[in-house]
C-alpha cells in the first residue's frame, strides 16, 4: 500500500509541475485513469484541456499517440485499415493510432458522429472489429478526450451513448491572477509540460489498477449509489436517468478515489465527491438542448443528493 501512495503522489505532482493551480482536476483524472476507464475533458479553448492530456501521458512511460479530430477525419483513420498485398494475393489489417497505451483523442466533437463512434467498441471492451476480424487493444487502454462546448462553431455533439463511455468528465477553469501570473512564468522557455519525465511504468499502472479493484466497498455505500441512480431515473426534470453501465462506473470510481486517498475501503464522501463528474454527462434534461445542459443536470444531481439519505 506505501509503495502504491508513493506512486499516485509522484504521478499528481509531476503533473502539478505543468499544470499550476489545478489540483481536483488532476485528482479527477487519475481516479479515471486508475479505475480502467475514460477521461473527458470539456472546456472553453484555451484554459489547458491539452495540456493537462498532455502532462498525464508524458508522465506515464506507456506508448502515446495524439489524434487531432477534424471534420474530414474517417473511422479507418482511427482504427486501421486492410491493405492488399499483391506479391501475396491477400489483404493485411494495419493498425490505426488507437491500438495504443494511452490516446489523447484532442477536439473529439469536431468530427463527425459516424467518425466518433469508432471509438465505441474500443472504449467499452477494449478491442477494434475491422472486416469481420476482432483485434485486441493493449493493456492497459486509455482515452483522454477534449471538447470545446457545444456552441462554438464546427463542432458535433458527442450522442449519448458516447458519452457513456466516458467515466469521468471535468472542466477545468480559469485559472486565479496568481496563478496565471505564475503560468506566464513556467513558460518562459517553452511548453512545461514538454520537459516533464515518465515517473509510472507500464507494469506499475496495471498493478495499481489491479489495486483499485481490491478498494472494499461496503453495502450500504452500494445501497447509497442505487439509491441516486433509481432517483435519476424516476426525477420529473428528467428524460433520461443513468444507466446501469453508469451506477458500475460510480461504484469504480469510487474504489479509485479511495487508492488516491490513501485508503482500502471507500467512505460516503467518495461517493459525493464524485457524483457530478461521473454522472452529470450522463443523464439528460427534459426540454433542454446541448447548450446549458450540464450545468442543469449537475443542479438536478444535487437536488437528488440532498434528499438521497446518507448511510451512518
């Protein structure tokens, strides 16, 4: 257990060294990249989305691959595609840049739907199917996704069911004048994050991921998150509540949250702190469009919190 704390403490501040004054989000990532699932990062241009993808990837000593999304962009581009071999009369799968450790997918709404469910697949059972043909991903896998709001121009909302696969989802913020004054500073000769070194191996990150699962959890904390995912789905505000695939994704990420802090079992608080970013992207307001709606559905989670009983 000391030697997982040592290196979740050394993972966060090699990042903090690159992206100043940001701490919850940086928590928040790591409890996605942990817990075996997927990070979306949604913000207005400019405050540090790629940057921070940038920061946790250099700091993991896996293979990295970027993909900068683009109106243009097709599946194959992503997955891989079968090319004939005319000395051998067949066909040859080549991998696209998704069979990777770690793929910092940058500006994903400005791709097409089509385009941005090839992810689907790959994010929910960690394999590409291409011709008839499955191929597994490596292990582990993770997508660390940027998105500008959807009211900017030249951008697709992600569907619902893409949006599923992500566990968490965080914005990150303008940063306070003292700390902005202090970014300035850090890039005096350059991006920080470009000088940042790999501090986790590749076989370090599976066994705290492997840790993770042993987090205990105990069965009234079970009964605390059923009890807001069932509110989800019975609330008059609502059209759509979270999934069941959802209530799994809290429940893991609250044994991560629990490693982070240091802890083999998970409290109430984990549970709380971790409702808006695991949630929020996941259920959907009645009357609503894209714009607005996440800060309606985080205000509908607390309201659901609020009467939701907590477990003594």
């Amino acid at each position: 257990m000391a030697d997982d704390q040592q290196l979740i403490a050394g993972l966060e501040q090699n990042i903090a060294t690159a992206i100043l004054g940001k701490p919850e989000p940086i928590h928040l990532s790591l409890v996605a990249l942990l817990a075996g699932g997927h990070l979306l990062v949604e913000d207005a241009p400019g405050v540090g989305k790629t940057s921070l993808a940038k920061a946790l990837a250099r700091s993991l000593s896996c293979e990295f691959k970027r993909l900068q999304f683009t109106p243009d962009m097709l599946p194959s581009d992503i997955l891989g595609s079968n090319v004939f071999l005319p000395n051998r009369g067949e066909f040859e799968f080549r991998p696209g840049p998704i069979f990777t450790n770690v793929l910092l997918a940058d500006e994903i709404n400005r791709t097409t739907p089509r385009t941005q469910s090839a992810l689907l697949e790959a994010m929910s059972e960690g394999q590409v199917s291409a011709e008839g043909k499955t191929y597994p991903l490596p292990s582990p896998f993770f997508v660390l996704a940027t998105q500008n709001p959807f009211e900017f121009e030249g951008t697709y909302p992600l569907p619902e069911n893409q949006l599923d696969r992500f566990m968490v989802c965080i914005e990150i913020g303008y940063p306070s004048r003292d700390v902005e004054k202090n970014v300035l500073i850090n890039h005096r000769d350059g991006e920080p994050g470009d000088k940042l070194k790999s501090v986790v191996n590749t076989e370090q990150l599976r066994r705290l991921q492997s840790a993770v699962r042993a987090v205990k959890v105990e069965d009234s904390l079970n009964d605390y998150i059923l009890e807001i995912v069932e509110s989800t789905r019975t609330h008059e505000q609502l059209h759509l509540g979270v999934s069941t695939r959802g209530a799994i994704t809290l429940y893991r990420a609250v044994q991560g949250l629990a490693l982070i802090e240091g802890r083999n079992y998970a409290v109430t608080d984990d549970v709380k702190r971790l409702v808006l970013p695991v949630l929020a992207h996941r259920i959907v307001v009645k009357g609503m469009l894209h714009e607005g709606r996440r800060d309606r559905a985080k205000a509908v989670l607390r309201q659901i919190m609020n009467k939701t009983p907590v477990p003594s």
